[in-house]
C-alpha cells in the first residue's frame, strides 16, 4: 500500500492510522489524534502557503460547499465548515506555538497538541 494519501478516497493512509491505533494513550485521545490527522490533510490539500486568512476561509468555505452538495443539507454545510475552521484555527495556533508551518506539522506534533489539551 502507499504512503501517499489519495484526496479522493481516503484523506488518511493506513500507515497513518495504524500509528495512532497503536499510541499509548486513551481511546478518547486517540479518537481526537485522528480527526486532527484527517483536519491537517484536508487543510494541506487545500491551502496555499501564501494565502491570506481570509483566503484561506473563502477556500475553506469552498471545500465545504463542494463536500456537502451531495447532502443538500445548509445545516451540515454549516457545521461542517464550523469544525474544519475550528481545527483549523487549533492547528494554525499550535504551529505557531511550536514554530512550524501548518503544511509542516506532522503526527507527532498532533500528538502533542492533544496532549497539551
């Protein structure tokens, strides 16, 4: 299996998930580890490094519109975008923090991150 993550199946690789299952801490933040893993990808994939902030939410705005248009559901769209911006804004501030780009963070960075929570 590869190591890359394929953006229209599955945003995290097995490798990935296999790592976090196996880390030595609750099931609670090993759920959290995960769905800042899949948070981090979707924010990579979807990102420019030069992007304003409100670049950034005009994109991320987009990204959700486009996920939910299967659904036709504003309520979802809406939540949706809430929890990814919220990850976002989690994972922007963490890497300042620790003196990284976002697109630079890694699984043991959010592994830290929950930690510290």
């Amino acid at each position: 299996m590869s190591n890359q993550v394929d953006p229209y199946s599955n945003y995290l690789n097995i490798e990935t998930i296999q790592t976090i299952d196996k880390l030595n801490l609750p099931i609670r933040q090993k759920h959290h580890v995960r769905i800042l893993a899949h948070c981090l990808v979707i924010l990579k994939s979807t990102y420019k490094d030069d992007a304003s902030s409100s670049e950034e939410e005009k994109i991320l705005r987009e990204w959700c519109d486009n996920q939910s248009k299967q659904f036709n559901d504003k309520k979802f769209n809406d939540l949706l975008y809430e929890q990814l911006s919220s990850a976002s804004t989690k994972l922007s501030n963490f890497s300042r923090k620790i003196g990284k780009n976002i697109n630079d963070l890694n699984i043991e960075d959010l592994i830290a991150l929950v930690q510290e929570c």
